[in-house]
C-alpha cells in the first residue's frame, strides 16, 4: 500500500462500480486523500472512464482546498506520471487535485505533475489522434483552469469559442482510426446518429459545467467525451464492471446476436457541474427531500422538447438523446446527485418518438430509484450495438 494513504480511499486494479460507489459514500463521510492505479482495467470497460473522472471531481470539491491525490506505485517509476494522465480518471484527478504527493507518500510532486498534465493537454487540443487515443478510445476533454490557448478545438471553434456546430467530420475520422483495424464496416454503422449523440450529450454538458448555481465560474472544471470501441464477448460478464443492468443488457443483445463478440460503441460524457436536477431546481438538493422528488427534477429533463438557447450550436435536448437510444437498441447509465439509473432497449425498433414509458429510469440496483451517495456533475455512458450480423 502507498505510504501515508487509508487503505479505505485506495481504488484497487480489479475496482469497478462497486467499489466507486463505496468510495463515493466514504468520501461523502470525512476528508480523506485519493489513490488511484496507474493503469485501471475498469478504465476500459463501459463507463468505466467517466465513472472514473466524476468520482475524482466529486473528491476533489469535497476535500478542497486539501484534496491530496497520491500516486501508486503499481507501474515503473520513470513512467508513472505519463502513464496515470493518458487516463481520463487520471488527468481529471491530478488536474483537480490541491497537493499530489509521490510512491514514497511524502514527496510534493504537484509541480512535477502539472508539467507533464500541460503536456498531456497540448496532445488532446492539438495532437493527432495517434497520439490522443488510449487504447480503443478517444478522449475529448476540456479543463478550463489549465487552459492556456482556449478551449479544446475538437470541440469548441478556436475563433469563438463556441460548441462546434457539427460532430459529423470527428465522429467520421474517430471510426476511421478505431473501427477499420477492426474489420468492422463503416457502412454498417450510422454515423450522423453518433454525431447527433455528439451534439446532443456535450451541448447539455457544455451548458452546466463551468458555473455553480449563482452563474460563479468554478476554481476548478472540466468536461468532456470519451467516445470508444467495446469489444464484448456476450458469454462472458466481466465487460460489465459487476453493474447488474449492464450484464442484463448484454445477456439481452445475446439474442439477437450472429456471433459470440460482438462490438459496441461508446459515447460518454461527464461534467463538473452542479448535476440535473440542481440545474432544473435552480437550488442545492439538499438531504431531507425524498429522493423520488430528485428523480422527477431530472426525468422533467427528458421531457422538454423544445432549448431556451437561440445558438444553434446548442443541442436541442435530452429527449433527441433517448430516442436515438431508442432507434439503435442502446443502453444508457446517467449519474447525478444521489441517482444512479440505467435504461436500454432492444434492437430493431422502429420508433418515430419517445413516449412515457420510455423516459422510466431503473435504478442500477433494481426497481424504484433509492438514493445513492452523492456526486458531483452529472456522467452519462451510452452503449450502440454494431455488427449483430454475420
């Protein structure tokens, strides 16, 4: 174990949502620091990046201003650094950290290792995706407080600053470069709706990221996409990071599937913001309100059909988000405040529209939403099956 460090805020190599979770409600209890691996197999499962990066903002804001972020010792010294911020989790926790203390649990290597976060930075705003993507994903994130030459210019237009109007043009590159060494067809998979999903999703985060409720900058924020390619072999449960609806969901797809592995496509989105249902309240949720009143605040959100933002850069709404789900038999888990909710559907469905039933969320474990511990920001993870046939 890392010098210094309660074993109880140590996220091990096999933690997965499980563990996340029990680490959210212990940071929600008393100060504590933050050990994260330096590699993390969960970082590659479903979810597991911006799961990852809402739990390290959620301890970052809980503990400021001594959030201390200590560094594993589970990879070689000299590669370290490099290795834990070409994670999203990584990034987004030393980002956001006050103090990072090095192996040995005493060190300051806080300047250190916002020299090599700059670095990191510079590949994601202009580097080529060779030297962006991670494994079989993309990260698009932006962090406002390390920003030095404006934001991410995959996702915002350099000259004005605004959320690029259309995704198409990315969305079409990022599958050249991780779906073709795959023998997966392009044709086979539709790009405008990933694009769509693009807009959609990072227009929403774009809006509640940076500022509190009284329109205050954050100290410190940050946002972003993580779109990826999910190889899973549907036999097999281990893809599902031990979140039960996401085994559910797999065993489901099994049917309608001409083969044992099948890929899927991810788009995820995270935010440092105040959560869905803050933002629609207009307040802090706080403790005593029944968490069923919190689930209505953010079901409300699905429900509007219509933006208050005159830029057409700006998405129209979470409701185009669920029926693209809908369309492309997707699965979605949406994290905000205490509510963690799934909600899938089958393949094959030919849907015009979102009705009532559709907008019922889950609760990951079962049944009626119950509270869970709290976070910051507001995580979607969205899962489209491709290549079901032969």
């Amino acid at each position: 174990m890392t010098n210094g460090a309660d074993k109880r805020d140590r996220l091990g190599q096999r933690a997965a949502y499980g563990k996340c979770e029990e680490i959210l409600g212990l940071i929600g209890q008393r100060p504590s620091s933050l050990t994260v691996p330096n590699k993390w197999p969960f970082e590659a499962r479903p979810g597991g990046s911006v799961t990852g990066a809402q739990l390290a903002v959620t301890w970052a804001r809980k503990n400021h201003p001594l959030a201390t972020l200590r560094l594993n010792d589970d990879v070689d010294p000299e590669h370290a650094a490099e290795t834990l911020v070409s994670r999203t989790y990584g990034l987004v926790a030393a980002s956001f950290a006050d103090r990072i203390i090095g192996r040995d649990g005493s060190r300051d290597v806080t300047s250190g290792m916002l020299k090599v976060i700059s670095h990191r930075l510079s590949d994601l705003y202009s580097g080529s995706f060779d030297r962006m993507i991670h494994g079989q994903s993309l990260p698009l994130v932006s962090i406002d407080h390390l920003e030095r030459r404006g934001p991410n210019p995959f996702l915002y237009h350099p000259g004005t600053g605004e959320v690029r109007g259309d995704f198409l043009g990315l969305v079409q590159q990022a599958l050249m470069r991780l779906i073709d060494r795959n023998r997966l067809r392009r044709q086979d998979i539709d790009a405008e709706l990933l694009a769509s999903l693009f807009k959609e999703l990072f227009s929403n985060t774009h809006l509640h990221a940076r500022n509190d409720l009284s329109g205050a900058l954050y100290r410190r924020s940050a946002r972003g996409i993580v779109f990826a390619l999910r190889p899973v072999d549907l036999p097999q449960d281990t893809f599902a990071g031990d979140l039960a609806p996401l085994r559910e969901y797999f065993s489901s797809i099994a049917l309608f599937a001409a083969r044992p592995r099948v890929e899927f496509l991810e788009v995820s989105v995270f935010d440092s913001g105040p959560g869905l249902a803050a933002r629609a309240k207009g307040s802090v949720i706080p403790e005593e309100m029944p968490v069923e009143q919190e689930y209505d605040l953010v079901q409300r959100c699905f429900l509007k059909n219509v933006t208050t933002q005159t830029d057409p850069a700006h998405g129209l709404g979470l409701p185009r988000v669920m029926l693209a789900l809908k369309t492309s038999g997707g699965f979605m888990r949406l994290r905000t405040g205490r509510l963690a909710l799934y909600k899938w559907f089958p393949p094959g469905m030919e849907a015009q529209r979102i009705v009532k039933d559709d907008l019922r969320f889950v609760d990951e474990n079962g049944g009626r939403p119950r509270a869970h511990a709290r976070v910051a920001g507001t995580a979607f993870s969205i899962l489209i099956p491709t290549g079901l046939g032969s």
